[in-house]
C-alpha cells in the first residue's frame, strides 16, 4: 500500500520537483552575481565577509564604466531597431511570396547564426577596419559594431517573424486587398497590428543580444566605443573587483526587464483571446 502511494506521489509531483531543481540551478549563478557586487571586499571573492553598495558607487562615480555602458545601450538599440524593420520585411515577403530559390534565400539569410562570433568579429574588422566613411575611420565607430551584431540579430528575428507570419490568417490580408488598400496601407494598417506581439518581442530579442554580445564587439571596438562586456573582460584580467558582479548585475537587470515586458505583450494576448 505504502509502496503504491509513493509511486502515486512520484508520478503527480516528480515532474514538478524536477522543474523546480533546474531552476533553482539556473538562479544560482545570477543570485551569486548579485551577492558579489554587495561584497565589501576589494576583490570578487566567497565567502563574503560584510555587505556594502560601495562597488554601486564605485560603478557610477567612474567614467569609463557609464561610457561603456551608454555605448551598449546605444548600440543595442540601433541593432534593435535596423534588424526588427529589415527582418520583419525580409520575413513578410518569404512568407507571402514563391519566387525561384526560395528555401535557398531562407538558408542564406539565417547562415550567419552557424558562424562564430570571432570569426564574424576578425572578418569584419579584416574587411572594413581600415576603410573610411566621410572623413572618419570606421574600425572603434559604433556604425561598424551595429552592421556586425545586425548579422545575428537580424537572422533571429527573421526566424520568428516567418513563424509568426505563417499562423497569420490571411484572409483579413486579401480582404483588404480585395476593397482596394494599397499594399504599404495594409500592411501599416493591418498585417502589423495582428503581429505585433511578435515584432515587439523580436525587437526586444535583438536589443538583449547585441547587449550582452562580446567577441565581436571585443575585435571591433576602441577604448571610445568599447561595450559593456568587452570592458567586463578587461577588468577581470587587470583586477578582478566587485564593480565587476556591478556591471554584471545591471546586464542581468535590463535582460530581466526586457523578458518580463515580452512576458507581459504574451499574458496580454491571451487574455485577449480568451
């Protein structure tokens, strides 16, 4: 008897326990990051002795930490917003149209995700680090850092704009069509409203991969545009202090934002539907 009550248990709650273990283990990390940037400590150490915000000062009272972080907000958001509007297009015409090549055209656009973003990084930097745009050298400008990280964000959000396009009724399409909108005013007017939950969260997927995106970046930028992540990485060779866990904490807080606003646009419309 006890024996098929334990099974019973087993079954009813063993998947959920298991749920429960991995994301206790995905939390750790990020909860250990957080308790290292409130270390009083002068170096990222365990076990912590006292808790302080000094790093937190330390963070904001220091230049190149406030410039590195403007310059990640600043390219991310570029590489959002280029890669949402070319990838929502590329997507809308892959989806509405056959033409010769077509599966082909999908491959070429997603290739770049299969490529390594190192070897990304030095090509670029190869090909273009010493060309010039209107008087201004182009290896360190933000311009440069934005069209490489555009070669990996706009291939995600091509993806889930053709997986979003495809569950699409288009028969509110044709019917527009069909009383006489024009193609630019019915897709402004009523292809965009229908998926915007899924533009919207493709924006918000290219902003928080060029954000944390590094070997590029590290090939790429100067000590004018250097990112976030690139100047994580000198500092934990040079001196590995606690404003280290502080830039990490204020990565994982604009990445956790941005998860719970697409959380949110989701939630939304399901209710909606409902």
């Amino acid at each position: 008897m006890r024996q098929a009550f334990r099974q019973h248990l087993i079954l009813k709650y063993g998947s959920d326990l298991i749920v429960a273990g991995l994301i206790i283990l995905i939390l750790i990390p990020p909860t250990m990051t957080v308790l290292m940037s409130l270390n009083d400590g002068a170096f990222i150490r365990f076990p912590i002795k006292a808790l302080s915000l000094r790093w937190y000062g330390e963070f904001l009272a220091r230049d190149e930490w406030i410039r590195a972080a403007v310059n990640s907000l600043e390219i991310a958001s570029a590489v959002s917003l280029l890669s949402t509007a070319a990838g929502v297009l590329a997507a809308y015409a892959y989806a509405r149209s056959t033409f010769p090549g077509r599966e082909a055209s999908y491959l070429f656009i997603t290739l770049p995700l299969y490529v390594p973003g190192s070897v990304l990084g030095l090509g670029v930097a190869v090909m273009f680090g010493g060309a010039g745009l209107w008087g201004y050298t182009l290896y360190g400008a933000k311009i440069l850092v934005v069209a490489a990280h555009c070669m990996w964000a706009l291939p995600l959000v091509f993806m889930i704009m053709v997986a979003t396009f495809r569950n699409l009724d288009t028969s509110i399409i044709d019917a527009a069509a069909d009383l006489g909108s024009p193609p630019a005013t019915t897709f402004f007017h009523v292809t965009l409203p229908f998926v915007r939950t899924g533009v919207v969260s493709s924006a918000i997927l290219a902003f928080v991969i060029s954000l944390n995106e590094f070997p590029m970046a590290l090939f790429l930028t100067d000590g004018d545009s250097r990112t976030l992540p690139v100047l994580m990485w000198m500092s934990l060779r040079s001196a590995a202090t606690p404003v280290l866990a502080v830039a990490a904490v204020v990565l994982l807080v604009i990445v956790v934002m941005g998860i719970g606003l697409v959380a949110w646009l989701f939630a939304r419309r399901e209710e909606k539907q409902w």
